[in-house]
C-alpha cells in the first residue's frame, strides 16, 4: 500500500489562511497557494461549491543515477515518494452541519523506484493499486468517521517537516535503495552482489532488509475516528486489519491481508503558529500490532511508538525537523539467535531535516533542504546462506557432503545516511521540479561461533550506496494541493488527500 498518503490531512489553502491570516500571507509571500488559488478564511471556501464530484491524479516520473561501489546504473522509474495516482470523491450535504464522503483512488505506476536492482531494472513493472476506498461522515463539532481502505491514526505521524521538498526527500530514507543488494568490497560483477543467484553471495541481502524508513501505522481496512481541531490539536484513533490489493503486470489480482488478531493504534498532532514568525508541527502515536498471515510460523506482537516535530520561520523561511520511530517485536520467535539466543529485537531510526524556503524565482517557491538519517535493527540472525554472505568461508574439503556446520548470527545492523538537493515549484502548471542526492554506509555486526578448526572464514566488508534523483511532479484537480501544507486531520475541503 502507498503510505505516503493520509486521507486526514488539512487542504493546504485553508492551512495558510486559518494560520496565519491575510496580513501574513500578504507579507510573505512564499507562503501564498499561487495565482488564482486562495481562499477566504474559515472553512475553506463556499460549502456548495465543496459538493459533489471531485477528481484529481498526479503524474510522477523520476530518473535515479545510481552507484553500489562498482556498478553504476541509470533508471527511469516512478517515484516512490508519491507514485502516479488517481482519486474520485463524492461529497454530500447531510444537513444539521453534517456531511459524509466517498473516496477511491487507484495507484498506476511502471518500475516503482523501490522495485529495481542492479539484475532487474523493470523491477515488478505495471503495478495497479487500490490502497483507498473508503466512506466518511463529518462534522465540526463532533469530529470525522472513516471506514474503508485507508490509513491507521498515525500513519506518518513520523514523517512531518516543513521543508517543501517532500516530493523527492522525506524520513522514508529507503524509498531509492530498498530494492538494491549490498555489494561485497573489492568484489567486481554480479558475483559480488548478495543476491543468493549462482555465481554470487549465497544469501540475498538487501538495503531494504537493513533500512526501514519510517515505521509508524499501517493502511487496510480501518475504522478511524479524528477528533475536532481544539487550538491545533487534534486525537485521532483506528482499529482494523492491514491490507494490500493490486493488479500486477501479468494482470494477476492479489489479495493480502493479515487477520487472526488486530492492529490499532493511536496519534495525537498538532499544527498552529507561535506568534507572527513561527510556525510549528508535530505529533506522536502509539501502535499495536496483533494480526498474522495465513500459514504464519510465529505470533506477531508489534509495538511501537513514533513522533515528529517541525518549526519553521515564516520570514526567512528556515525550517528544521526531527522524526524518530521504534518497534518493538515479539520473544516468542520461531528461530532465535544461535548465538545469542534471542529473537529480533528493536527496529528504530531518527531522521533530521532542515533547510530555507524562498521566493527565488517569480513562478514559484524555491526549496533547498539537507537531511541525516539513522537505522538500527537486532535481527539476531543465523540463517546459514547469510552467513555464507557476511563471511568468506573456506572448507578444507569443499566436495565434502556434509560440510562442516558453520554457526554464526547476525546480531545488529546500523545504517547511516545523508543527503541534499533542491525542489522547484511551478504554480501555473501546478509541478514540482526536484534533484536529490542520498548515501548510504552499512555497518554489520556479526559472530561466528565454535567450527571446526580447519574451517577458514575472513568477515566480508560492504561498499556505500549513493543515489541522485531528478524528475517532476505534475497534480491535477484540486485534491492533492501544494505538498508544503501544516497537516491536520479534521478540517479539509474534502475527504481526498494532499500529496505529502
């Protein structure tokens, strides 16, 4: 499923009018929606002309040059920070202030950015996704109901900033190196990568096994309930099971969901400014996670909690946010630590963010931004074709059947990354032009234990992973709105989402 859409967010219009009022915004002018766009303050506009139908799609394609240490490679892809879409919704008049929503959006890319490797560079192709449908009744006093396919209460509640750029940067750090294997030093070619393919390192390693990007909430099938906006603040809660469904290329339909228990949660943001200057938001949620998947070997028992905080100075428009995340798994696992004798333990990272926003140009704002991430996981594991990748191993006898057993356990991962670049808004076309570079450092903790003393192993070391992205974000129709927005939960135009 997209996470990177909330169906809760604030309309970025009404954000900018309800913040921090005309005078404001006729000051600062990088804060303005663009020509022709405002709305007055309040609610966001007439309310007749906020019935009815409403559609909207964004069109994303990127370029992402890419290095693991020997290979270098170029991809045309669609960018997984918010893939190419389409979205209906219906609203409706109910009376007494109460009104109700149906929305449905499809997600249609080909060669999702998060898909590809250095052997597979159409990654999984033509890919349709229906990660919303869902209906909604709300009402300023009492607050909103949501049932459908959508996200849990605090989805991306660890994913908030005020950069503008998040078009193409946000704490999702693994978006354009999930997909790609870790390469061995000083081994060229496909047999150094840790593919598990003949020829190379027998067990496969990915960035994405190492590097999780944000963790909090989930999308499926949920019951939310977001309460009104009180002085910015606003309590959200979900109940429901996680789901995906999708047409792949071979048209293929696929249904996945986890049942045999639930996954709740719950998340409190809030958005407001702090005098004349600043602008401020954050939030932090809670989440527990009980479901499992058909045939599943062990019980899942997740638990996690993550948090967000964002400033920026409306004048200069300097701006600066940290994320962090930390899940925590079950001890009743199905293979533990050979070593250590423990199952996984924590997954957590912590992202920080700033840069300045201008009005550089006269067409639309100008967003530079930089960012520095850090993942750590336990995963306390020993599979023996990982270690067969973490480790050069060398048997005195390699036609020997059996070999002699070689024990070992992955026990913590740390990756460390950084990046930079720029976004170029381009109001009249309603696009965003962006270039961003990220590098990625693995570093592997592990341990062989007692083998035989004829049995020779050297710890293999792991090259960096660098990215550059380019590309162009176009939206159309009015529910997607300018990705540089204060996200709340309650109050928007419509039930459609805002591109984050």
């Amino acid at each position: 499923v997209n996470y990177r859409f909330n169906p809760f967010y604030l309309t970025a219009d009404y954000v900018r009018h309800k913040t921090f009022g005309p005078d404001i915004l006729a000051e600062h002018p990088v804060l303005q929606a663009g020509e022709g766009d405002s709305e007055p303050e309040g609610n966001g506009g007439d309310e007749a002309e906020r019935l009815g139908w409403s559609f909207s799609s964004t069109l994303n394609r990127a370029t992402v040059v890419w290095n693991d240490g020997d290979q270098t490679g170029l991809n045309s892809v669609d960018n997984p920070q918010d893939s190419t879409a389409i979205e209906a919704t219906y609203r409706h008049a109910l009376g007494n202030g109460w009104s109700a929503a149906l929305t449905a959006t499809v997600d249609a890319y080909y060669v999702g950015g998060d898909s590809v490797d250095q052997l597979n560079w159409e990654g999984t192709g033509a890919i349709a996704a229906l990660p919303y449908l869902f209906g909604a009744i709300e009402n300023e006093t009492w607050g909103r109901i949501i049932v459908g396919m959508s996200d849990s209460a605090s989805d991306e509640i660890d994913n908030i900033n005020l950069a503008g750029a998040d078009v193409v940067s946000d704490a999702s750090f693994d978006n354009f190196a999930a997909g790609y294997y870790l390469r061995a030093k000083d081994m060229p070619g496909a047999g150094g990568l840790a593919s598990g393919m003949a020829n190379a390192l027998d067990g496969e390693l990915r960035w994405g096994d190492i590097l999780d990007g944000k963790v909090a909430g989930d999308s499926g099938r949920f019951i939310t309930y977001v309460s009104p906006d009180w002085k910015g603040l606003e309590a959200s809660a979900a109940v429901g099971l996680p789901t995906e469904i999708f047409f792949n290329y071979t048209d293929e339909f696929l249904y996945t969901e986890r049942t045999n228990g639930v996954f709740w949660d719950v998340a409190l943001r809030y958005a407001d400014k702090i005098g004349s200057d600043f602008l401020v938001e954050g939030g932090i949620g809670y989440w527990n996670d009980t479901t499992e998947e058909k045939l599943a070997v062990e019980p899942t028992e997740d638990q996690g909690v993550g948090g967000s905080l964002a400033l920026r100075h409306v004048p200069t428009g300097l701006n600066f946010a940290v994320n962090f995340g930390a899940e925590e798994h079950t001890d009743n696992c199905a293979d533990q630590g050979a070593l250590s004798g423990k199952c996984r333990g924590t997954d957590s990272f912590l992202n920080f963010k700033g840069g300045i926003v201008r009005d550089i140009v006269s067409f639309g704002r100008t967003s530079f931004y930089g960012e520095f991430y850090k993942n750590w996981k336990n995963p306390h594991d020993s599979d023996e074709d990982l270690m067969a990748t973490l480790y050069d191993i060398t048997y005195p006898d390699p036609s020997a059947d059996p070999l002699p057993v070689v024990e070992g356990e992955l026990l913590s991962t740390e990756v460390t990354g950084f990046g930079f670049g720029v976004v170029q808004r381009v109001e009249k076309i309603d696009a965003d032009f962006y270039l961003g570079f990220r590098y990625y450092r693995a570093e592997l903790e592990s341990e062989i234990g007692a083998v035989d003393p004829l049995v020779e192993f050297t710890k293999r070391e792991f090259e960096d992973f660098l990215t550059v992205t380019a590309g162009v974000t176009v939206q159309f129709g009015d529910l997607f709105g300018d990705p540089d927005q204060m996200n709340l939960n309650n109050k928007r135009k419509n039930f459609g989402r805002n591109v984050q």
